[in-house]
C-alpha cells in the first residue's frame, strides 16, 4: 500500500515539476507542437523576433484596421505558429526532446546567455574586416562604391 502511494505521490510530483517549469504534461502532450512551443520559450526567440522587427523597421501601425492586418502577419503569435510548422518540418519529436534536455543544461543555458555577446562580438569583427577593406583597397587606387543609408 505504501508503495502504490508512493508511486502516486512521485508521478504528481513530476506532473507538478513539468507544469511549474510549462513543459508540456500528460497524454494530450504527445503533440509534437507544444514541445516545439516550449522549446522556443525556453530559447528565447520571442527577443529575437522583436529585434528582427526593429532592425528591418517594421512597427505596429496605430490605426486599427492596419493593426489587424499587422497582426495578421507579423504578430508575435503568427511568428510562433509559422516557426512551430518549420520546426516540425525539420525535427522529429525525439530531436525536440533533445533540445529541450540541452538548452534545460547547465551548459545549453550558458549557451543561450553567451549567443547575444558572441553574434556582438562577430558584428564588431566584420565591420573591422570592412573598414579595413575600404581603407586598404582605397589605398591601392580601387574605388569602392558604398550603398546609399537612409533613414
């Protein structure tokens, strides 16, 4: 008896942990989208996504009718569904898992916080490369023709 109480009390246990941490729970979870859904919580593309948008200018517009039509396309929940479809394209449920197990580690977690810093410190790289491009080929008698920036 105590046994099968015990059981009982580890398996709510469990269920527990995975709803405090959202990760998908029970039979109905089987669904490889709510893995896929979590997934990307857990990675963050939400912050990615916004950056996105900032960076090619794209903003809610304040009337209504083009805020629907915003929404439509490029709302943080279209983004989600879209990413979720492509996602199961590519990984099968047992990739996701793995993922999950990754990025839920000590070392997918350090990943994670370092991928900002790394991508910045790449950016930095490449425009020094390109400065130092333009200068050294200035130098060598080319003309090099830089793209109009607007505002």
């Amino acid at each position: 008896m105590h046994f099968i109480c015990l059981t009982i009390f580890i398996t709510a246990l469990f269920c527990a942990n995975g709803i405090i941490e959202g990760k998908p729970t029970g039979p109905s979870s089987a669904n490889i989208k709510d893995y896929v859904k979590y997934l990307l919580s857990l990675i963050g593309v939400e912050n990615e996504y916004t950056r996105f948008l900032s960076y090619v200018k794209i903003y809610p517009p304040e009337d209504k009718k083009m805020k629907a039509l915003y929404d439509e396309y490029f709302s943080l929940e279209s983004y989600l569904s879209d990413l979720t479809d492509i996602y199961t394209k590519h990984y099968t449920l047992e990739d996701i898992l793995k993922l999950i197990d990754f990025y839920s580690s000590s070392l997918g977690k350090k990943t994670l916080q370092l991928n900002h810093e790394l991508n910045h410190q790449m950016e930095d790289v490449m425009l020094t490369k390109i400065s130092d491009y333009i200068f050294t080929s200035t130098e060598k008698g080319f003309d090099i023709i830089l793209p109009q920036i607007s505002n």
